[in-house]
C-alpha cells in the first residue's frame, strides 16, 4: 500500500521535511516514488510547499495520508472560511451622538 508521509531532511537539531509518496513497509527516510511537496516547522510562520494536484492524484490511486500529513494539510492548505463582517453598532439602536 502507498502512503504520503513525511520525509526528515536537514541536519541535526533543524528538522525539514518533504511530503512523499512511498511504499508504507518502506522506512521513513528511505526509497520513495515522487516528492509532492516541502514543509519547514522551524520558520514563524511554517513554510508549506504542497503541490494539491498531485495529492489528490495519488489520494484517488489508493494512497493513505498519515496523520501527521492529514493535520498539515488541513491546517495549512484548507480555505479558511471568511470572517462575517462586524455587526454595525448602531442596528436598531440609535446612532451614536
């Protein structure tokens, strides 16, 4: 079965990581089939690079986001619904003097 995971790069202490598809018997940093985007959790905001075309190919091929990859995606990369716009102080009242 295929997963989309993320892959650790960078060096110790300064996690980076990439969003691959891979066989899920495979270990986390080994053999992978393509690279679908990056993610870096140590810049404020965190950097995601997720290319949503290519996720959605291979989610309708069979392959299962992991957790951490489920939480990314719908934290970084959903819409985020639009703020209603503020209730006018003066509806029914009477307008400020």
């Amino acid at each position: 079965m295929l997963a989309i995971r993320l892959r650790r790069a960078g060096s110790k202490k300064r996690p980076y990581f990439r969003l691959v598809v891979a066989d899920s018997r495979a270990a986390r940093d080994s053999s992978f089939v393509e690279i679908l985007g990056h993610y870096n959790p140590r810049t404020k905001p965190a950097l995601v690079d997720v290319d949503q075309e290519r996720v959605s190919y291979w989610v309708g091929k069979g392959a299962q986001p992991s957790d951490s990859v489920r939480t990314l995606i719908a934290r970084h990369l959903t819409p985020k619904p639009e703020a209603a716009p503020a209730a006018s102080a003066a509806v029914g009242g009477r307008p400020n003097e």
